[in-house]
C-alpha cells in the first residue's frame, strides 16, 4: 500500500471519522468545501483534507497507524524545516530592526541639524544688523562720534 492510499478514506469511512451522514459530507463535497481524489473510479477523501475542514477526526485503528507512521517520517523533516525558517526569520527581524534604529537616528540627527541651521540663520541675521550698524558709525565723521544725537 502507498503512503498515499495509507491516508485515504472512502466516503463512508470518512462521513463517519467525522461524525456525520454520508448526505453531509457529498453536500460539502458539491459546495466545494472539502476535496477528493479519484482512484480507479473511487472517491477518496484525504485524511488530512478531513481535519482541515472539519478539525478532529476519529479514524480506524489501522489508519491511524498508518498515518502516525508516514507523518513521523515527514515530520521530523518538517520541524528542521520550519527551524531553519525561523532562524532565518529572526535574523532578518534583527535586520529589519538596526535598519529601523538607523532610520531613528538619521530622523533625529536631521532634525538637530535643521535646528543648528535655523539658529545659523538667525545669527546671520543678526550679524548683518550688527555689521550695518558699524558701518553706520564708520560713515560718521569725527565729532559726530565724539558727540552723539541721543534720541
């Protein structure tokens, strides 16, 4: 027997692993919620198609061994699988995270820069006032800075 038949059911067995009328489940076969496989004419319904759809399943003493068996086999591979993943998802969160933190502290050292250059340009202006004010009292002649207007 292959794998793929050890996790096969027919439309009774699985009507009745499920816990409902065979009318049911070719109901939910026509709406398209649960699938099936043809094999030589028959219609099979994969066991974990069952626990998709409809969550637990109670299947035959048999079966169960035979799925427990086959899982096993692909479930070891699986967990390493999906620990691989998850490594590598977490190194691309930390990633993502000093990308971000790097973001902050562009924002933040743009934001001090914008700040200096504000109170640069205040300076300046006040240096100008500051500038056309000398050049004022170098324009005066000598006694007009010994005695000056007071207003």
């Amino acid at each position: 027997m292959s794998k793929q038949t050890q996790n096969l059911l027919n439309l009774t067995q699985a009507a009745d692993a499920v816990g409902i009328t065979r009318k049911t489940l070719y109901s939910h076969i026509d709406k398209g919620l649960v699938s099936i496989t043809r094999q030589q004419g028959k219609r099979y319904v994969d066991v974990s198609e069952l626990i998709r759809h409809y969550g637990s399943v109670s299947l035959p003493e048999e079966k169960v061994n035979a799925v427990t068996r086959s899982q096993n086999k692909h479930g070891d591979d699986a967990i390493s699988a999906m620990q691989r993943e998850l490594a590598e998802l977490r190194k691309l969160i930390e990633r993502q995270q000093l990308l971000l933190e790097d973001k902050q502290e562009a924002d933040r050292l743009r934001e001090q820069v914008t700040g200096l250059q504000n109170e640069r340009d205040v300076t300046e202006k006040e240096l100008e006032k500051v500038k056309a004010e000398l050049e004022a009292e170098r324009k005066k002649g000598f006694w007009g800075k010994i005695f000056k207007k007071v207003p």
